[in-house]
C-alpha cells in the first residue's frame, strides 16, 4: 500500500476511484426517502428492510462523525477491544447530530427541510473527499477487527445472535400524529423534549406519510436503542471474559424470553433502563482509557441520560464524585482537573436541562424492594441466569478470600471489577429510594448475565489446555440458551407483524 501512495503512483487513479465509490454508496443511501414516496405501497417487510437500511445509514455517519471530533480535537485514547472505539465513536456522533437537529428544529417546517438535505448533502461531500490519509485508513472492516478470526462455533454464535435479534422485533404503534407517537413510546412521560426534536428532524421526508414515519421511530427505538445496548453489553463482557463468553453473554441475554415480552409491554425500556449499562461502561471505558480529553464523552453521556429521564440528571454528580475519589484516586490532581474540564460542556448541558425541566423531576417514593422481585422473575424465565449467584460468590471470594487455593489461577480485573459492583449498588440503592427505571427490565438482566459468565470464566481458565472440554461446555451452554429462547413464539409475533 505504501509503494501504492508513493510519490511517483497514480494517486489521482485511486483518489478519483474512491470518490466516485464513496459518493455514490452515500447518495445511494441518502436518497431512500425519495424511493420511499415513490413507492408507498411496497411489501411491509420490504419496506422495514429499506428502512432499516436507512437507519444503519444514519448510524454509520455518527461514527464517522465521532471520528471527525476525535481526529479534530486529538482525542487519542486506549481500547481494550475494537468495539470500544465503535461503541465510543456511535455515541459521540450521536450526541453532535442530537444538538445540530436540535438547532434546526427552531426553523420553520419549510426551512428544516431544507436544512435537512443541505446538512446531508455537505457531510457526504466531506466524508468522500479523496485525501491519502483516508485512502490508505479508511476501512470500515478494521474498526470491528474483534470478529476478524472468530471460529465456528463463535461465528454460529455470531448467526444465532443476529437471528434472534431480527425475529425479536415489538409490534408497530398504530398510525398516529407526532404526539400520540411520543405518547405511546413514552407513556411514563420521561423523555425530554430534544430528544423528540431530534427523532423529528432526523426522520424529516418520512413526516408526511403517517405509516413511514411511526414505521422509523418504531425500527428507531429497536435498531438504535437496543442495538447499541448489546454492543455495549458485549464491550463490558471483553473487560473481564474472553470473546467467545462474551457473545456467550451477548446471546443469553437476547434468548431471553423477557427480552422479547419487555419490549412488547414496555418498548421505552430500550432506551430508558438500559442507560444504566452505557452509565457503567462509560466510567470504565473512561477509567481505561488514559486520556483526560475522554471527559468530553463523559459529560456528554449525562445529558444523554438527562434527556432520556429528568431523574438521571442527578447522576452526573456521582458520576464525578465517583471518578474523582474513588476511580481515579491513583491519577494526579492536575489529570482529575482535565477530565473535569473537558467535562464541562456536557455537564453544563445536563444542568441546563435539569433546571429547565424541574416539574418532570420525581420525588422520592417510599422505600420499594421492587428490584429482588425483578430478580427473581428474570432468573424463573431464563435458567442460565441461575449462575449469577455463584458468580456473585466468586466476586466476593475473589475480593476478600484472595488466598484459596481454587481463585489463585483465577485472573480478572479488580479494579474493573470494582467500578461495576460499585455502580451498580449505587442503582441499587438509587431504585429504592427513587426511581427504579435503572434496575428494571433490561437493567435487571444485563447484571444477571454478567455475573452468569463469572464461573464460567472460572471452568475456563481452569481447563485452559483442554480444548475439546472447553468447546463441549461452550456448546452444552449455548444449547441451553437457545432451548428456553422460546423462538417459535418470536417467529410467529414476526409474521403477526409482517402479514397483518
């Protein structure tokens, strides 16, 4: 590649190639909106696939985005898997569009419109424009180089992972304006008002045609929320587990059966409890990253909880005090005074919110155990999670009993450890007393599969150099997820929803 790019090659051959590739792939892409009028009365799951092509469009822009700021401000930190930077990069992007959109949603219905493809159209000249640092780095493969040399049975996990999530899809809302939409995927009336001015303007050409539009916020609060849920779910795992438990864990959390009725109940969770695992991912991520400039991200994700739920607001001052004495009691006090720094924007953002919204602000409640009963019915619904419980006996061995014999060989982060026991008692306690949105639905279910995979962890690194042991086990686990998935019954909700 290098002799490639030398000085003396056709560099104008290879930039002209990758801008015509680029252009046309994006334009492609930017125009479904125009196909989608065109043809209205297209298959109802042909148009879910068109849409949902478009919505991975728009993804894909908040990671180049998220690119752009790191590149922009020299944000250079360390990852302990690829997907770090993916889930990091998805996130930051997404956070900019939020306030550009927000900006735009200001003009008037003629004006955002116009905005709308002027914003796309500049962006898309931008992304294309042929420099040799792209030519030569620009590759969307090697950001998810974590799933470069899976085996077979990882990559059978990988199929079975991504079945399930596409036949796990919730009923549609029926056809409504804007605010009976708001209404029916947020009944709890939680969500701030940006973060509908942002569904809004992002899904602008589908406004007019009622059916697209509930079609987009529905694929939205799916595709989106729970999409990046899992890719956040599988970067914590690769924290503490190997690879293929992490999709172990990935996938005993999609095969639940509570995954399917929780989004058919209560299709809000997505976003709403699942914040408590991008919360927790975030401190770490942050904590090993070893960049103070990640203080940018880091208050970005309390306005996103902010706009998510008023009541997740006040979580930006744990989430400092946190840092500041307890996770980062190793840096210096100059490094701490960075990360506050940069921080800053976002955090000034959180509490300009929270001041503004000060009537959608609960009060405390009396105490409420609600969550062990939370606990109880995820474990009933799906039996891999029974292994929490000796997970949670092997952390706390781990942590106090560091002498027996049968955790000497047993190698895991305590330090990361500690940042997810520690937040997560915090919503714990944070749910009794106040709101229990953190440790309902998802929240309750991504902690049971993290402490599932400990012990499993623990039979691995025991039997390291028995492969075919470790393969048997791996497969006998994966048949039990999958025999109490209760597939048929997602199959046949997908075809109610497709047919009807």
């Amino acid at each position: 590649m290098d002799n490639t790019l030398a000085n003396g090659s056709n560099i104008f051959k290879l930039k002209w190639k990758f801008f015509t590739f680029r252009l046309v792939s994006y334009f492609s892409f930017l125009l479904l909106p125009v196909y989608f009028q065109k043809g209205l009365n297209l298959n109802p799951l042909l148009t879910a696939m068109l849409m949902t092509s478009y919505i991975l469009f728009t993804i894909s822009q908040w990671f180049l985005l998220g690119k752009e700021i790191d590149h922009r401000l020299k944000i250079y930190f360390r990852v302990n898997s690829s997907i770090d930077r993916v889930v990091y990069r998805l996130f930051l992007g997404m956070f900019f569009f939020i306030l550009l959109f927000n900006l735009l949603s200001f003009l008037d219905s003629k004006w955002i419109y116009n905005s709308y493809w002027i914003t796309w159209v500049l962006l898309g000249l931008f992304y294309s424009w042929p420099t040799r640092g792209k030519i030569i780095q620009e590759s969307v493969s090697s950001n998810f180089g974590e799933f470069k040399f899976l085996d077979r049975f990882e990559k059978t996990l990988v199929f079975l992972i991504v079945l399930m999530f596409i036949f796990s899809v919730p009923e549609f809302p029926p056809q409504a304006n804007v605010d009976l939409l708001k209404l029916y995927f947020d009944p709890l009336e939680k969500i701030g008002n940006p973060f509908w001015n942002f569904l809004v303007v992002n899904y602008y050409p589908f406004k007019a045609y009622p059916d697209l539009f509930r079609l987009a916020w529905s694929l939205h609060f799916y595709i989106v929320g729970i999409g990046l849920f899992l890719l956040v779910f599988y970067a914590l795992l690769r924290f503490f587990v190997t690879r293929r438990l992490s999709l172990l864990g990935v996938f005993a959390l999609i095969s639940s059966w509570s995954f399917s009725k929780i989004l058919v109940q209560n299709v809000e969770f997505s976003f709403l409890t699942t914040y408590s695992l991008v919360w927790v991912w975030t401190l770490l991520w942050v904590t090993k990253s070893s960049t103070y400039r990640a203080g940018l991200f880091l208050g970005m994700v309390s306005y996103w909880g902010a706009l998510i739920s008023q009541n997740f607001a006040i979580l930006v001052f744990f989430q400092i005090g946190l840092l500041h004495f307890i996770f980062l009691k190793d840096r210096t006090s100059w490094y701490k005074r960075q990360i506050l720094r940069y921080a800053l924007f976002g955090t000034i953002l959180t509490l300009v919110h929270l001041f503004m919204n000060l009537d959608l602000l609960d009060s405390f409640h009396k105490i409420d155990f609600v969550f062990f009963k939370n606990l109880v019915k995820e474990v009933d619904r799906k039996g891999f999670f029974v292994l929490a419980l000796f997970g949670l006996i092997v952390v706390i061995a781990k942590t106090y009993f560091t002498k027996r014999a049968f955790l000497k060989e047993f190698q895991i982060d305590k330090h990361s450890l500690n940042i997810v026991l520690i937040s997560y008692s915090m919503f714990v306690i944070f749910s009794i007393f106040w709101d229990h949105s953190l440790t309902n639905g998802f929240g309750t279910m991504w902690g049971l599969a993290f402490l599932s995979l400990i012990p499993l962890e623990l039979i691995f690194q025991s039997i390291a150099r028995l492969r075919s042991r470790r393969n048997m086990i791996y497969v006998v686990y994966i048949l039990i997820c999958l025999l109490d998935s209760h597939f048929e019954g997602r199959v046949k909700l997908f075809i109610k929803i497709f047919n009807s």
